[in-house]
C-alpha cells in the first residue's frame, strides 16, 4: 500500500514539475533604472527629479539585491498599448509597494500595497503583487519599495488574460504540490492509527511545517490561510523555518534511532532542536530583519549536520540511512541554492520560487520510504517480542490501553466544555468580559503597530431596570439574548467581535474601522433595534439603547486599553444625560462630540 501511494504521489510530481515549466506569453518590458534612498525619507516629489545620472540601470529579471534596510526606486516607461495591461511583482515578500503612473509630470494613479497590509487591501486578488496599468498611452511608472526581506522586484507586463492562463497554471501545480502534503500526511497519520508508531506523527508534523513555510514563501498562506494578520505574514518564514528544523531533527532521531547507535550525533540533534527552540521564540519577538539571517545560517548549519548524521550512519551500515541521505540531500540542495538567491548573488523566478518546493516534495517521498521501511522493522521487532509475552498479559495491557484512552477522551471532552464556557456568556452565548480583557490590549497594540484605526463601541439598553421591574427578570433575560442576536446579524464586518460587558452593557470591537463608516454602522443598528419588536414569554417590548464609541486614532497620545475604553464609557455617559437614545463619540477622556 505504501509502494503505491508514493507511486502515486511520484507522478503526481511530476505534474508539477511539467505544469512549472508551462508559461504563457508576458509582454516585452521596457528597461528599468533604480535609485537607492539611503536615508529612507525621500518622496516621490524629490525621486522625480533627480537627473538620470542618479538611477542605475538593470534588467527587469535582474531586480535583486539581497536582504537591506534601505528603500528602492524603480523607474521605467511603458510604451503605448490599445489593450489592457497588468504588472506583476513577482516576489510575495514585499513589506510596502508605492506606485506613482505619471504622464507629463502628473501622477494619474497611486496605488499602496504589500504584505504589511491586509490581503484583502489588494485590487487584484493574487498572491504576488499585481497592479493593473489604467492607462493606454505611454506612461512613467515609479516603484517605491521597502521590505526587511530580500529586495527583490522581478517584474512582468502581461495582458490580464495571459496573466490568468499563466496562474492557472502556477495554481494548479501548487495545488498538487500541497495536495501532495495533505496525501502523505493523512497517509501517515493512518499509519500511526494501524501502528501507533509516534513516528509517523513526528513525520506528519514535520510535513506540516515544511506545507506552512512554503506557503509562507509562495504567499500562499497569505492569500488563503491568515490574510487578516499581516503580523503573522511578517513573521512567518522565520517561524516556520525555525518549527521545520525542530521537527526535522526529531524524525532524524526517531528514524535513524541515534540515541542507541551513535550518542554523539543524537546529541547534536538534541541541540539543534533547542536552537530551533530558541529561535522559535526570537522570531515572534524580533524583527524579521534581524531573524532571516540567523533562521538561514542555522538553515545551513543544521541541515548540513543532518547530512552528516545520515552519511555516518550509512557508514555504519544502516540499510535506510542511505535513502534518508539522498532524500535530505536533494532538499539542502534546494535550501542552499534558495538562500543564496535570496542574498541577491542570483536571480531565477523558477529556481527560487519553486526548485525547494520540488526538493521538499522528493524529499517527503523518499522520508516516507524510510519510515515505512524503518516502521516495518520495528513492527517485526514488536511481533517478536509480543510472541514471548503471556497472552493473558497482552490481553491485560489491551484493556488499559482501551480504558486509558477513554480517559483521555473522556479528558479532551471535558477540557473543551470548560473551555468553551470560560470564554462564553452563558445567556447570551458572547464572548464574556474576561475574553475583552485579554483580546483590547493585543487589539490596541496592533493597530499602533498596522497604523489602522480601532473602534471601541459601548452599547447600554435605556431603561432596562424598568423592564424588570414591570415584567420580571425572565423577560429581561430574553430581551437580552435576542438583543444579542440583533448584534450578531447586523456586526458581520469581519474582524469585528462583540462582547457582553455586563448586566445590559454590550461591547463591539471594530478594528480597521473609519469614523465616518463606524458611526453610521452604529445608527444603522441603533434604529433597527429601535423598531425592532422583542417577543417575549410577557408580551412585546421595544427598547432603545444608548451608544458610547472611541476610536482609538482619535485619542490624544498613545492611549491605553483601559484608556480607550474610559473615553467609551464617558461617552456612553453623555448620551444617557443628554436624554437617552443617543450616540456620542469621544474626543478625549472628558468630553465627546454630539452625533444625533
């Protein structure tokens, strides 16, 4: 079965590799000069007029320059043309593009995009930096660049449906190609339920990671798996460099059994595990700029040692240690060449953007063959020594191994109820006030960090206490559940979370929000609560509610969590002075702006 499901995958590959080497036709792209801005403040205003003598001039295949901290201009003109044109960018890694189309010294289009923003901030929809060319007459475009990866711009001039013939077929390899990953993990995740050989979860995590840090790389992960979190994309190559490199260590441990046949190289894989560790935990804290260099020295280090560790076993006559070698080696081949092309000393699309994941994949094969070869011996060691054992025992162990894990379903179950109700109001099912108390402040740091705005919108029934009195604390509850189904239905902005803070206070946050569009989101709300009637086991009942928004960019300083949600609550205040049924949005901690 083995044989045949990697048989299978082996063709699969191969697709891939045919499916990589199909490319359609790209408009002929004019030469390209650029600029280094050493200072890092220069605008589009001084760039534009520098004399030509200041710009270099490179090939359009050509644009790479290795990890630096310093902004790139790019210039170029592209010619007349009755059709529509598109330019890609052909490297995801770009923290800030700013593009400026001039004709007669005019800019007619400007356009920001990159990986410090929001997938969903891009006009065009693709994991490369696309950007469509409005104008049919030739036009002056200027690229402004910045990135604390490797600076490399690989430009092309496509119509967009020559784009698309050309993506569909980059897509569909790279489906293949994770495809691929997904096969060999669910392969191996059922051989350790036939086996319950940690190996095989061990090698399924290591695949994991590798399907992550290219997805990482390709900007696949981006575009599909955290669009919302620009954070992540910053920090993703790192930290999933780092997590491959544990996990490659501890199938080598596990496959080539190191601890018993050679102490010494076990050690070392020991301490390449802790460094991976380590770097792990610096890489969600440092910058990436400093990270990427130390993740590819250590790359280097650590599968170099891997190299060696398998070669030596080899030696010593281990049968899979030889297949484990080639497998590693083809991909350290791709590793090494993919890091020298990212510290600018070449510069091939192909290679860098796809020889490691073809190295990855050979590589999954062939580790496959060695678990499955290393599996099957230790299957035969454990029928060996289960022939020796009483039967009356092995039945016994059965039975504990059958209650044990019980147990920890039993556990898992527990675990997840408890989790599930520590997080949720019970009566309104909404996230409860201690899930606002740990998510604000990670919310109020990423927007300083994104320069996004935050919203904070305080939300109070008028007259609650009434309602009780006058109908009891049954129906007040079910004014409130319903309450918060309103919001649920009508706050579906993603990114937007909604809280219960207390008795019949409600607290929505709405990241990324804009003054304007976030007030008028709230009235919206506030009159379909208005009209809306509430059912209840006593008859109907309307409300109103009163409404208190800040919005952090708003603020004066650098306000706190518990400042921005002070200014809220004082608004909140306000409109319950001023009458009832009113929004007010804060201007500082003392005093808000009247909003009817």
């Amino acid at each position: 079965m083995a044989t045949k499901l990697i048989h299978g995958c082996g063709v699969a590959l191969l697709i891939i590799m045919g499916l990589f080497l199909s490319a359609a036709a790209q408009e002929p792209l004019p030469q390209v000069s650029y600029y280094v801005d050493d200072s890092g403040q220069q605008r589009f205003e001084d760039v534009s007029v520098l004399p030509n003598s200041a710009w270099s001039s490179s090939e359009a295949s050509g644009l790479s320059f290795g990890y630096t901290s310093n902004p790139y201009w790019f210039r170029m003109t592209l010619p007349a043309a009755s059709y529509e044109r598109v330019l890609r960018i052909g490297y995801p890694l770009l923290d800030r593009i700013d593009a400026y189309f001039v004709i007669n010294g005019e800019v007619v289009q400007q356009q920001v995009l990159g990986d410090s923003f929001p997938f969903a901030q891009r006009q065009v929809s693709n994991r490369n930096f696309v950007l469509p060319v409005q104008q049919q007459e030739p036009v002056e475009l200027y690229l402004r660049v910045e990135t604390s990866s490797s600076m490399r711009v690989p430009l092309s001039l496509w119509k967009p449906t020559d784009l698309m013939a050309e993506e569909q077929g980059l897509n569909t390899a790279t489906a293949l190609y994770f495809g691929l990953l997904l096969c060999m993990i669910v392969f191996n995740l059922f051989s350790y339920t036939v086996a319950r050989d940690r190996r095989f979860v061990y090698y399924s995590a290591y695949i994991v990671a590798i399907g992550l840090l290219l997805a990482s790389l390709d900007g696949t992960g981006y575009q599909y798996l955290w669009p919302w979190f620009p954070w992540l994309q910053s920090k993703a190559v790192a930290v999933f460099g780092s997590i491959v490199f544990f996990f490659a260590s501890s199938v080598a441990s596990q496959v080539l059994q190191t601890e018993t046949r050679s102490p010494p190289l076990h050690r070392g894989l020991q301490a390449i595990m802790v460094a991976a560790l380590v770097l792990l935990l610096l890489a969600l804290i440092l910058p990436y700029a400093v990270m990427i260099n130390v993740v590819l020295l250590v790359a280097i280090v650590a599968s170099s040692f891997l190299i060696f560790t398998g070669a030596t076993l080899w030696r010593q006559g281990l049968a899979y240690a030889r297949i484990y070698t080639l497998a590693l080696s083809v991909l350290l081949v791709a590793i090494i060449i993919n890091a020298i092309g990212y510290l600018g000393f070449f510069e091939s699309f192909f290679i860098q953007r796809y020889l490691i994941m073809i190295g990855s994949a050979v590589e999954i094969l062939l580790l496959s063959l060695v678990l499955a070869l290393r599996s099957n011996e230790a299957r035969q060691e454990r029928l060996e020594a289960e022939q020796r054992l009483n039967s009356r025992l092995e039945v016994k162990v059965k039975q504990r191994t059958s209650e044990l894990e019980a147990v920890m379903r039993k556990l898992k179950q527990v675990n997840e109820h408890l989790e599930v109700k520590s997080t949720q109001d019970k009566l309104t099912k909404l996230y409860n006030r201690g899930v606002l108390d740990e998510e604000l402040p990670l919310e109020v740091r990423r927007a300083r960090r994104t320069g996004y705005d935050l919203a904070l919108v305080i939300i109070d029934i008028d007259y609650f206490k009434q309602i009780n009195d006058k109908f009891g604390h049954q129906v007040g509850d079910e004014v409130l559940a319903e309450l918060a189904r309103l919001l649920r239905v009508n706050f579906r902005r993603a990114g937007d979370r909604i809280f219960r803070y207390g008795g019949e206070e409600f607290i929505v946050l709405m990241p990324g929000a804009q003054e304007l569009g976030c007030h008028d989101k709230v009235l919206t709300v506030t009159e379909v609560i208005r009209g809306h009637t509430f059912k209840t086991g006593r008859g109907e009942v309307k409300i109103t509610v009163s409404v208190g928004m800040a919005l952090l960019n708003s603020l004066p300083g650098h306000a706190s969590s518990k400042q921005l949600l002070e200014a809220a609550d004082n608004a909140l205040y306000q409109a319950k002075n001023a009458g009832r049924d009113q929004i007010r949005i804060a201007r500082s901690l003392n005093d808000v702006s009247e909003k009817p």
